[in-house]
C-alpha cells in the first residue's frame, strides 16, 4: 500500500506536471448505441491524453504515436458493446504481427502480480515461452466464449488446416459493476469483428473495447496505451504497452497524491470497505531480440509503473503481464526444417533501459485510460465518472498540492 502522509506533509504537485497545455478540455459523456450493439461514432471533442496536459512520465523519449503500435507489426482492434441500459461491455485484440502468429510463433512471458483471474492460456506460455495466437480481452464470465472463438479463428487460418492444437491467450477485468456480466453478452461475431478490425496506427483509448465497463480508482478506467524509444546508444529499440484498467489505489501522478486532491481519498474507501474495481492487464510488446526469460524480467518491471499509478494489488485484483518480442529473428516456426535453431538474443547488461521503458509506458498507459475515459452510466442505473480533466489541471497547476491524512 502506498505511504500515508505525516500530518501536515504536502505534496509538490510541480513534478508531476512539468508543461499545462492552456487549452481549456471538455468532458465528453459517452453515449449509447442502438440495441443492435452498433459502435457510437468517435467523440468529436476528444479527451487529452497525459502529453497533452502537459503531463510528463519518466525520462525516456515516446515514440511517433505513444502506443503500443509503435512496435512494428503490432496491431490493435477493439469490438465495443453499449446496448440499453445494462450492457457496457467488449473486446479488444493485440494481434504481434501481420503473418499467421500460429506458423511464426514469438517469444512471450507471463508474469502475475496477484492472480485473482482468469487469464486462459498462462500455463502453456509459461512453460514453452511462446506465444501462438493474438491476445483477446474481455470481461470476467466472456473470457472462455472469446477463447473459444479464437480457437476457431486461428484454425481457420490458411496454413493450419492440419493443426489439432491451440492455446489461446485471454485475460479480462470484471466489469460487472456497469455492464450486466451475468447476461455474458460477448458473441462470436463481437470477437471476430475485434480481430478484424486490429490495425496499426492511432490506438482509440478510454471507454471503448474491453475498456467499456471498467473503472479505476475512483473513476471511470478503460483501455490506455503508451510507448517508449530508446535511444541509439541505447539500442534503439522500441517498447509499447497497452492496459485494461479495473482496479483501486490511490491515483498518483509522479509521486503527487492526486486521487486525494481530486476527493478520491483511497484510505477512506478501505475503512468503508467500497468494493473497487478489480485487476489490470498489462500486454506488453517490444521489437528487442529478447527470449521468454528476458521477457519475463522486462514484464515485472511493468508491474512497477503499475504501483507507480497507485495501485496495492489488492487482494481481488487480477493483476498480469503478458510481454512479447515481435523481432523476426527470435520467431519459432511451427514446423522447423532442422531440429536445431540458432537465436540471437540481447546481452543481460543491455536490459535496463528495457526495464526503465516497461515502467514508464505501464505508468502512462494507465494514466491515459484514466484521461480518454468519459463517464459511463449502465448496469442498474450506476454511473462511474470521468475523472474530470479541469479539475486535474487546476490541481496540478498549484505549486503544492496539500493532502490532509485521513483516519
């Protein structure tokens, strides 16, 4: 759990926001689509993302787009349900790279944080350190549906008419405090239409996909995703993550107990015992030439920016890593011509600006779910608010940022 203020102790909120962009930002309320489960057309008045405030993490350079599709080849689709006034839910597909990911298996790794979840397919991935199909999120009590779809989806592939085993790789959050879970909603098509719509590119964040019915620390969470680029000297390399956020912490930024000035003081959640929103899932991509073991060492770094944010991992929150290397030259062919392969990897030394960039992306993606999430109203009239960018800005404009102890 993060430390708790000495009474009277004040936070300096300059650090965590170096630059304030003078645009005054709007909240943008999420609207409904028809009962048919068509998406809503793009917010006109986007949300900011953290850069944009002004708002900076870490020390290391983002890439072109500041997300996860920076590394090449990686691509993201998102399949978002809004139906009534009880669905908010949906999935979102990370798929490693354009060519059939069952033929041209990559390197993966999985860390658990606290595993309060279901993420299908860990074991096999932990044991072989390979990854052979696209990631799915969803919600909770969906997981196994989408994992079944993407069996399906996988086996059709052309290349794999004769493969008769297949580990789909699925986590999820439990959205069931704004979408009625219990109704499992996700179809085949809505996983499919996920797939297919994967792209590069501009990732779209906030209340969308998977992201649809969560909420974090005290707001509205969803889907949010950052990216790092190392230098030359560095490597060169690129790191991207992309987050489901659905947990509870005390909302921190750049060490700034921000969730406490904004009146979503943590420790009074914990005496009340409000249940939160439950776990994160982390997918983690990189074009380093990295193998499963070095993999797993960048993907418990993740977990840093992740307590960064503020979260404790709680005792119900699923909290995991899944980290793969896109870099051709570690790919494992399906049906290798020669018993023997040959890989080059980096050296150990090299890995800790890899650590450094796993921190700083998590930290970020997660802030950026906050940031593109508009309020959500859904499962028994329960509404979940945007954090509210104004506020946010006023906040981290003071010089100080005082916080009063609670209890």
């Amino acid at each position: 759990m993060a430390r708790e203020n000495a009474p009277g102790e004040r936070y300096p909120v300059r650090r965590a926001c170096r630059r304030l962009a003078p645009a005054v930002w709007t909240v943008a309320v999420a609207t409904s689509a028809n009962s048919a489960g068509v998406e809503p057309a793009p917010h006109t008045d986007p949300r900011p993302r953290a850069r944009e405030l002004g708002i900076v993490i870490g020390i290391l350079p983002h890439g072109e787009l500041n997300a996860i599709t920076d590394v090449p080849g990686v691509r993201v689709g998102h399949r978002t349900l809004r139906e009534g006034e009880e669905v908010r839910t949906g999935v979102t597909a990370i798929v490693p790279h354009a060519d059939n990911v069952f033929q041209q298996k990559v390197p993966a790794a999985i860390v658990v944080g606290n595993g309060f979840g279901k993420l299908v397919g860990a074991t096999q991935v932990e044991e072989l350190g390979a990854l052979e199909t696209p990631i799915l999120l969803t919600n909770t009590l969906s997981t196994f549906a989408a994992a079944d779809v993407l069996v399906g989806f996988v086996l059709d592939l052309p290349g794999n008419e004769r493969v008769h085993s297949v580990n789909p790789v699925v986590g999820e959050t439990n959205d069931g405090y704004l979408n009625d879970i219990r109704a499992r909603r996700v179809a085949a098509a809505d996983v499919l239409a996920a797939l297919s719509a994967a792209r590069g590119g501009p990732v779209e964040e906030g209340s969308v996909g998977a992201g649809t019915g969560t909420r974090c620390m005290g707001f509205k969470g969803g889907i949010g995703t950052a990216s790092r680029k190392l230098r030359p000297a560095m490597g060169g390399h690129t790191l991207g993550v992309l987050v489901q956020t659905n947990f509870d912490g005390r909302l921190t930024i750049n060490g700034a107990a921000v969730g406490d000035a904004l009146g979503r003081p943590y420790l009074e959640r914990l005496e009340r015992d409000v249940p939160g929103g439950g776990s994160c899932m982390i997918v983690l991509a990189t074009d380093a030439p990295l193998d499963a073991r070095q993999l797993r060492r960048v993907a418990k770094r993740a977990l840093l920016g992740l307590a960064a944010a503020g979260s404790a991992m709680e005792h119900g929150s699923g909290d995991y890593v899944i980290a793969f290397s896109t870099a051709k030259e570690v790919r494992a062919p399906h049906a290798p011509a020669a018993p023997n392969q040959v890989r080059t990897v980096l050296r150990d030394e090299t890995l800790s600006p890899l650590f450094q960039a796993a921190r700083e992306a998590a930290e970020e993606a997660i802030l950026n779910s906050l940031l593109r999430a508009t309020t959500v109203t859904g499962h028994r009239g329960r509404t979940v608010e945007a954090i509210p960018i104004g506020r946010l800005v006023e906040v981290c404009r003071q010089d100080q940022c005082s916080v009063t102890p609670r209890g």
